[in-house]
C-alpha cells in the first residue's frame, strides 16, 4: 500500500478504537467526529494528503527496493544529498501546520529508522528482537503508519535517585512473563497524541537502575488494557475565526496506563535490559537524526512567528520605534541561528557506523537547547507589542451581530480593516496566550527533557580539549600542573 491519503488516515484511525478517555468519559464512537479531536485529526489528515500530491509527492516520499513509494522520514538517509530531501520533506508538513504540530508522523517515523538501522545492538538480549524491530519498520513503511511515543516514568518524586516505581510500582514495570509475552503495569508519564496514531512506541527513560521499567516495545494504540488519559482539550469547539491555532493543532497530551497489558514476544525489543535501555539512545544516531526532524520544524515554526508579528505591527503601525525593531531582530536572529544549525550539522554529517548518513550532533544539540531556552520569549515579544491589542478581540458572533458596526469602526488599525486586524491578533493571542499557546511553550521547553538537562548534555558533552590546549600553550602551561592540580581536586 505504501503512502494512504488522509480519508485512510481517518477511517483507519476511526476503526482503531482505542481507550482514550477525556473529561471524565471514555471516548466511544468516531475519534474523527469527537469535539476535542475533530481537529487534530482533520490537520494531520492534511499532511497525508499533501505527501500524495502531485505537485509534493516526488519531494515528499521516496522509491523503497520493493519499488513502492514511502513517506521521505523512513528513508535511512545514505548521503547528504538524502539529508537535503529529508529537510525538504520535513519543512513541507511542518509549513502545512506552523510548525505547531509535534507529532506529525515524520518526528516518529524517523526515530523507528534510526532505531531499525541500529537494530544489530538487539540482538544482545536475543536475534529475534532486532527482526522484531525490523519488521515494526517494514511494517509501518508498507501501511504508512503513524506513532507515539512513551519515553518518561511518571512525576511523583524527582527528590530520589532511586524513583518511586520500585516500591509503589507507579511506573510501567514488568509484572510476569508469559508464553505469549510480557505483561506491563503501571504508567508512563505522556504521549502526545496518545490514541490518535497507529501504533505507540515505548522506550525506557535513560539513567535507570530498575530492571523492571528497562523495556522496549510497541503497541497497536487499542490493545487491551492500554488506556490514554488525557489532559483537557484546548479545542474549545471554537470557530477558527475565534481560535485559528486550537482548533486545528491541539494534539492533545495524554498519561499512558497499562493495565496489565499483554505485549506479545514479537512487539519486544528488549525487556529487563538496563543495558540496552541506555546502549539504544548512546549507541544509534537516535539524537541526530530525530533532532534534525525538531530543528527543522522549529525552522518553520519561526517562521511563522515573524510573520505573525510583522503582521501586527504593520496593523497598528509601530514598526517604526527602535525596540520593536530590536525585538523582531531578536527573531530575525532566531531564525537565523536555527538555519544555520541545521546547515552546519548537514555540512559536517558523517556515516555513523550503521553505514547511515549522520548529521553532526553538537550543532543540533545546541540549536535544541538554544531553542528551548528562546521560545519563551517568543511568547513575551508577542505579548509587549501586541498588549491590549491582545484582549480586544470580539470573536466571530459578534462581527455576526448588530454592533458590527461598532466593531468595524472602533477596532480598524492604522492598515487594515477591523476584522482582519482582529484575525492577526486573535492567531498572536493564540499563539502566545491562549491554553494552547502556553503550552506551545511549555513543549517547546520540555518535549526533549527540559532546558536545564540539554544545557548540561551540551557541558558534558561538547569536545573541547583542543581550544584548552590552545590556551594552555598560549598561557606557557604545562600539562603536569593540570594533572598536579586534578590530585589536589581529588
Ligand atoms: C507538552 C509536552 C508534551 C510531551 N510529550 C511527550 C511525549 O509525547 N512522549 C514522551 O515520552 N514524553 C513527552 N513529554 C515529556 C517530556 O519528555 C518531559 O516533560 C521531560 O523529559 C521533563 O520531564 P518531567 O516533565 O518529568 O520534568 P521533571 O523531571 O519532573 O522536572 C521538573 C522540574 O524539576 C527539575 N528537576 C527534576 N529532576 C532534577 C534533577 N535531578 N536535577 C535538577 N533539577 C531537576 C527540572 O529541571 C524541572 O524544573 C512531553 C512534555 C510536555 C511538557
């Protein structure tokens, strides 16, 4: 089958019937047609839809050695120039949603080819899981799969460095093992779009010391005893007049409970492996090619930030004071800054020694932490040069309603008729104010760990033994003082 189009997406996603609870109820009848979903769903269907049009296929997909075309993120990329096709195709769906999508299936579907070009490392705990992987791949390859993932053990007490799960057992652990497989319980602490995708991939957290939580599996979303729990919706139902950006991208994130859930032999990738469960995240190029997904979409979701807040300063024009010119230079900057983080990880990309065309970590890494860190601001900026602006904003009822024409002529801008202005402000609250919107910002800090610990990856991690040296030398310092000195430490 290889690439489907949106209405498979939907119908697919619509038989699933996964255990998806929301406001105190159990999800029942078409996930396409529940009010905190409609959205989403219609928004990623779009993106399945774009990958097969003509005018986007050949950029979007690829020729797999069974001569089907497949979606560019499972290409294992061999060259630079595939990491090029790979950036094209990820800006392509990132520029159909802002960049306000997280999950569009390409974030996914590029950690299951990097996890399946380093599926070799599985094959320490038994042969049979690396096919297993391997399979989830060829699978998800011919039926354009989408996912979610798992990754994180519940927040009940971060003041431990033994965590909770061993004696009250809330994070997801082994219970037994079956003829059939191994039998899970306990949670995780969230998946984005959990329940609205094929399947769910769920990995350990690095850094654990509880064999029973180190696991490594995927799910079809409606396995018995999986069940989603999710957070409010912030599709309120609203007009996209009235909520452009919440009623089309709210993805929804949701707490994973396996309540005893069977996950039969041939779903595993490793289980009780501590091992394995740090080998697969330090030993595969998961970080760079995944991150390379994030960066580029973050890419185009700066984009879009400037030009919303160009459009609203052009409405009320302000463009011309000094410090609204050094806010937007600080997104110019941004923007900037991330592009050339990307260029600079393809320019000095590497065959990894899974023989995959691997873009350079510390670029990525940095852009990743740099990111986390600046979007926050974003949000402000949005805030100081839109102020009231930002509240006076009557929805679309009321430009339906007799005081129109109240409305047409106390909230004109300086260039651009009322109800227009009233759309750029109310895509800028959207995007910096609105429950969706602070959690724009609230992922963009700790969908990949948190500002703080990728600052820390980044000191631990970064090489930078020749510039002390050549500051060393520049100092006339000779080595032994460094190690004299190291002795002291100790
Ligand atoms: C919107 C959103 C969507 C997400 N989607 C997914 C998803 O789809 N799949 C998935 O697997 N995960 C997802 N995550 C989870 C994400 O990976 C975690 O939020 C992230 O790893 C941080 O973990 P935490 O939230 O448990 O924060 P915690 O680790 O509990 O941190 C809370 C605070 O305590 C501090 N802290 C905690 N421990 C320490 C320490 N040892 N030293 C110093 N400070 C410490 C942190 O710096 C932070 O300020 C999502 C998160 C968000 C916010």
């Amino acid at each position: 089958m290889a690439l489907i189009s949106g209405q498979q997406y939907i119908d697919r996603i619509n038989e699933l019937k996964p255990e998806i609870w929301i406001d105190g109820e159990q999800v029942s009848g078409k996930l396409s047609e529940h009010p905190a979903l409609k959205g989403i769903i219609k928004s990623k269907a779009k993106l399945y839809d774009i990958q097969k049009d003509p005018d986007h296929i050949d950029h979007m997909s690829f020729t797999t050695h069974s001569g089907e075309q497949a979606g560019m993120a499972f290409l294992p990329p061999r060259t630079k120039e595939d990491l090029e096709r790979r950036r094209i195709a990820i800006r392509t769906w990132a520029k159909s949603c802002g960049g306000l999508m997280g999950r569009s299936p390409d974030y996914l579907n590029t950690i299951l080819m990097t996890f399946t070009q380093s599926a070799e490392l599985l094959k320490s705990q038994d042969p049979t899981f690396c096919q297993n992987m391997i399979n989830l791949y060829e699978k998800a390859v011919t039926h354009d799969l989408s996912f979610t993932h798992t990754f994180v053990h519940p927040q009940v007490n971060r003041g431990r460095l033994q965590l909770e799960w061993a004696d009250k057992q809330v994070a997801a652990h082994i219970t037994r093992k079956t003829n059939d497989g191994i039998i899970i319980r306990g949670a995780r602490l969230l998946a984005t779009q959990g329940g609205l995708t094929d399947e769910i991939i769920v990995f350990p957290q690095g850094g654990i010391s509880e064999p029973s939580v180190g696991n490594g599996f995927s799910l079809p979303a409606n396995t018995p005893g999986l069940r989603f729990i999710a957070r409010e919706s912030f599709d309120y139902g609203k007009s996209q007049f009235d909520h452009p950006l919440g009623s089309r991208f709210d993805e929804l994130d949701s707490i994973v409970v396996f309540d005893d859930v069977l996950v039969p032999w041939e779903n595993i990738f490793f289980y009780e492996n501590l091992e394995l469960s740090q080998e697969i995240y330090d030993k595969s190029s998961f970080f760079q090619h995944t991150v390379h997904q994030v960066v580029n979409r973050c890419i185009v979701k700066t984009e879009f930030i400037l030009g919303t807040i160009q459009l609203m300063i052009h409405t009320i024009n302000i463009g011309g004071y000094d410090h609204v010119q050094e806010k937007v230079s600080d997104i110019i900057i941004a923007l900037e800054a991330m592009k050339a983080f990307v260029l600079s990880s393809e320019i000095q990309a590497e065959i990894d020694r899974w023989g995959t065309m691997t873009p350079a970590k510390e670029p990525l890494l940095a852009a990743l932490t740099y990111y986390a860190k600046i979007y926050p601001t974003f949000n402000e900026i949005i805030q100081i040069l839109g102020a009231s602006g930002l509240v006076s904003i009557p929805g679309e009822n009321d430009f339906n309603s007799p005081i129109r024409q109240d409305l047409d002529l106390y909230l004109q801008g300086a260039n651009a008729n009322a109800e227009d202005r009233v759309k750029i402000f109310r895509l800028a609250w959207d995007l910096s104010m609105s429950a969706f919107g602070t959690r724009q910002s609230l992922y963009e800090q700790y969908f990949f760990g948190g500002p703080l610990s990728l600052s820390k990856r980044l000191y631990l991690g970064y090489y930078r033994d020749e510039q002390i040296q050549w500051v060393k030398e520049f100092l006339s310092i000779e080595d032994e003082v460094e190690d004299d000195e190291k002795d002291e430490d100790s």
